[in-house]
C-alpha cells in the first residue's frame, strides 16, 4: 500500500521549508566571495544583450581557436568510443605527455605517483589547497593576486596573508616573504607569470623564496597556468628545475586553457610529491572523478603534437602588448608597467581619477556605462587604483577600446 501523508504533516513541512527560506548556504561557502572576473564578464554579456556595441577587454581567456590537431584528436578519440570513466589522475597517456614535456623543457622527470590531470588548473589549485590546509593555517598571497586564491584558502579554513609588493613593481622577493612568514604559515601561492599584473619572478629570486620556504618547512603552491607566454628578456620558468630538496614541499598547477586556447576544455595537472598527490586523488575521486576522457586526448596532442601554435599565439599577444603599452601610456595620467609574461596590462589609474571618480571600480563602472568599454577592477585583485585589461582581443577591439578609454579619461578634466 502507498503511503500517503497526512495533510495536516504536508503543510507544516511547507511552512517549515518556507520559513527556512532564502536557502541555508553554508558557513564555508557564504564567506566566498563571486569572481569578479566573472562578474565583469557578465556585466558585459548584459550589456550586449541590449544591442550595445560593447569592447570587452574583462576576458581572461585566448581569442584565438583551439588548434585544429587538438580538436581533430578529440574527435577521433569520440569515434573511437574513448568515452567511458578514466582513472582519476588521468590516462596513461596524458600522464606520460605531461611528464615527457617537464622532463623534455626543464629536465626534471616527474613519476607517475607524482602526476595528476584535472578539470582545468583551478581544479589542480583547489585540491592542493584542500589536501594542505587545517583552519587556522596561514597561507602568504602577494598583493595583487588571482581572484580565486584567497577564496579556496578560506574556504579551506585558512587565513590569507596578504603581502604588498607595489613598492617592487609587484614582484614578490624572498625578503618579503620572510617578513610574513609566522609559526602559523602553512603555504605560500605563487603565480608567475601573473595574472592580474603580468609580471614575473625573476629565476634567482623564485629560488631564494624556495629556499627560504624549504628551511621554515612550508609548503609551496606555484600556479604556473601562463607558463609559456613570457616575453623577453624575462624566461620561462617552471619551479620544476628546482632541485629535488627544494621542491619535497612543492605542488605546480598547470593548465591547457591559455597555453593551447582550450579554456572551455577545463584540463589543468598538479605536479606535486607522492604523498600530496595521493591525497588530492582521494579529493578528485570524489569530486568530479576525472577530467573528461575527450578532453584528455585532446591535451595528449597538444603536448605531443606541433607547437607552432603556441609560438603564433606569443607572437600575436608580443604585438599586441607593444601597441597598447604606447597607447596606455599616450593617455595623461595612466601609468602602465611593462608586463613581462601573460596577456593583461595592469594600468596605475590613480594619476587620472577626478571628481566623482575615486576608484577603480568606480572608474570602471562609469567606462562600462559611458563608453560601453569593459575592464576588470583591480581592487577584485587586491590593487585598489589598477584596473586590468586583457589583450587577447583583436588588434581592431584593443584600437577601438583604447579610443574609447582615451575619451573618457579626457572628459574627466
Ligand atoms: C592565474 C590563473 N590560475 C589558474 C587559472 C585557471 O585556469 P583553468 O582552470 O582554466 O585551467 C587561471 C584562469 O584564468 C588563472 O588566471
């Protein structure tokens, strides 16, 4: 016989569920905040649903296709009926390609224990912060930073520690670190080439910070997503050249998204030691399993298959950068450092705001609204004064956004 409920039970389970709205997020999740990288990406959709001719340099992501060789190996992996589960750190295969490629550009060769794919870098970021940290820990943050860094620390239960580096164009030294190290400390990220500022750690002194981290023994987490879009005469580095003593503490996120265009594809990989490694599998296995099996076939080509791609994208972004540095810096008031990897300009606006402009995010606002123009907050970062722009737009949009930034800031005298 079906059960069926009294009546009188129904309605006061309504009103229970109606008292208890708006839902009961939890206590880890209401402390995050909304990316507001996302939140300038949405602000532009909006206004382009209304028919807005919108410039958008909010982006974070390659305007450039994935690489036909990459999509033709997913599609052959579909036809191939690759489509079932795949073990959680990845298949053999991606795991062997990535270790290849450490091995072949930095000479450093990586086990298998050691090796995991995942559903885009972030994934690889949230586990290795989820696997490390204990509420209470401490975990160092250089001032400007990504977004999402500060938010997994939280919501992991850790305190982020933020340290300035304004004062050496943000680029964090060992110096600085040092100064911000307590016995709580359980982990630094790192993030060079950086996004927002695109500056990057010089080779010593990324070594000196993992020195000093190995001797206070905490942890290292180097989120190296722009790995390969560094611009002369700043080099590509990976910390997996350091030697083997100083990486026993350290986890490398790394990602397919910006290197090979394949933001929507969500592959990333962590590099850390056995144990670390094993912990975060334990995390994957019941998260979301594995990255998508397509999508691992895929980045097995991107590695392994031509890269001339990658080349073409640097050269483009090269370009690119040359032509808006001049451009920023022909607008009084805006200051602009070189960046030296990844593709954003990170503008020092505090010499043009007037009036009723007192911020960044007030600034960029009013640029959204007046000139239909989109460009990140710095403040979102850390860097109240900066706005970010990503140039992996077109030369036409980066001419015409610039046009228009150029008015805006001329109307404010
Ligand atoms: C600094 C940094 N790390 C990690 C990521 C994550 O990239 P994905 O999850 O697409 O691999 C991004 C993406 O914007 C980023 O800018």
């Amino acid at each position: 016989m079906l059960y069926s409920a009294p009546k009188k039970r129904i309605d006061s389970l309504m009103m229970t569920q109606a008292a208890s709205s708006p839902f009961p997020v939890s206590e880890n999740v209401s402390h995050m905040k909304p990316s507001s990288t996302l939140a300038a990406m949405q602000a532009a959709e909006a206004l382009r649903a209304t028919g807005a001719n919108v410039v958008d340099f909010g982006a974070g992501e390659p305007d450039f296709d994935t690489p036909e060789n990459i999509k033709r190996a997913a599609a052959a992996a579909m036809q191939a009926g690759k489509t079932k589960y795949t073990p959680t750190a990845g298949t053999r295969e991606l795991q062997q390609s990535i270790i290849d490629f450490y091995q072949g550009q930095f000479g450093t060769l990586y086990e298998r224990s050691e090796v995991m794919a995942t559903s885009g870098g972030k994934q690889a970021l949230f586990n290795a912060i989820v696997t490390l940290i204990n509420p209470g820990d401490e975990v160092i943050i250089a001032k400007p930073y990504w977004v999402t860094f500060p938010e997994i620390v939280v919501f992991a239960g850790g305190i982020p520690v933020f340290i300035d580096t304004e004062e050496n164009g943000f680029v964090v030294t060992a110096a600085m670190i040092e100064r911000a190290i307590t016995p709580r400390t359980k982990a630094v990220i790192l993030n060079s080439p950086s996004n927002p500022s695109g500056r990057v750690i010089p080779p010593a002194e990324f070594q000196a910070i993992m020195e000093l981290l190995a001797d206070r023994a905490v942890y290292a987490i180097s989120d190296e997503c722009y790995l390969r879009f560094v611009y002369p005469p700043a080099e590509v580095f990976s910390a997996a050249v350091l030697p083997a003593n100083l990486r026993k503490r350290l986890c490398i996120a790394g990602s397919f998204s910006k290197t090979y265009a394949m933001t929507g594809w969500r592959l990333g990989y962590a590099l850390a030691p056995p144990e670390w490694t094993k912990a975060m599998l334990k995390v994957q296995s019941h998260s979301t399993s594995n990255p998508t099996s397509i999508a691992q076939w895929a980045a097995t080509e991107a590695l392994r298959g031509p890269q001339e791609s990658v080349a073409a994208m640097l050269a483009e972004y090269t370009a690119r950068r040359a032509w808006l540095l001049e451009a920023l810096r022909d607008i009084p008031g805006i200051r602009c450092d070189e960046p030296e990897g990844a593709f954003y300009a990170f503008p020092d606006l505090r010499g043009c705001m007037r009036g009723e402009i007192k911020t960044s995010g007030e600034f960029a606002r009013r640029l959204l609204e007046e000139e239909q123009t989109v460009v990140t907050d710095g403040a979102g970062f850390g860097a109240e004064g900066y706005v970010r722009i990503s140039y992996a737009t077109s030369m036409a949009q980066l001419e015409e956004g610039l046009k228009r930034i150029k008015r805006f800031v001329e109307r404010l005298d």
